[in-house]
C-alpha cells in the first residue's frame, strides 16, 4: 500500500517543487504515466507483492529507460519522462 501512495506523493513532491505556476497540470500528466502499469495485466497472478517488476513486466525492461530518459530532452515530452522514470525508480525500490 505504501508502495501504491508513494506513486502518488513523489509526482506531486516534484509536480509542486519544480512546476509551481503549473504543479496539477504536471502532476496529472505524471500520474498518468503510471498506465505503464497495463503490462502486469500480461502477467499471472496479475499483482504479486514479492515480484520485482523490473525486467518481469514488458514496459518495465531496463532497456527502455534510456527511451524514458530521453523524452525528458523535448520539452513536450518531459513530464512523461520524468513521471516513467519517476515510476521505473519506485518499482526498482521493490526490487532491492
């Protein structure tokens, strides 16, 4: 459960920090990122506590952060960027 309220408190931290004039249109856009998450409907059982979800789930292989990281370069781009990197960084907490 902390894990699911820390996907919610981090983007709006960073939506209120660094996008002040704007921080809800930032933090919407970030917690919509969190749809990458359709990948565990792939999985069986569909949610399992003790699964690190990076390199398990499709959209969460290692290889794609380097693609998260660069829709951080234009500036259309960016918040998605940042709020899948913001998430691949969360589910990596799991792993440890």
């Amino acid at each position: 459960m902390f894990h699911i309220l820390l996907h919610v408190l981090v983007p709006l931290l960073v939506a209120v920090l660094f996008y002040r004039d704007k921080w809800f249109k930032a933090m919407l856009i970030m917690l919509l990122t969190m749809l990458v998450d359709v990948d565990h409907l792939w999985a069986d059982p569909i949610y399992d506590p003790e699964r690190c979800s990076i390199g398990f789930h499709p959209l969460h292989h290692p290889g794609l952060l380097p693609i998260y990281a660069l829709l951080m370069v234009h500036p259309k781009t960016r918040l998605v960027g940042l709020g899948l990197l913001i998430h691949m960084v969360l589910d990596g907490l799991d792993c440890l």
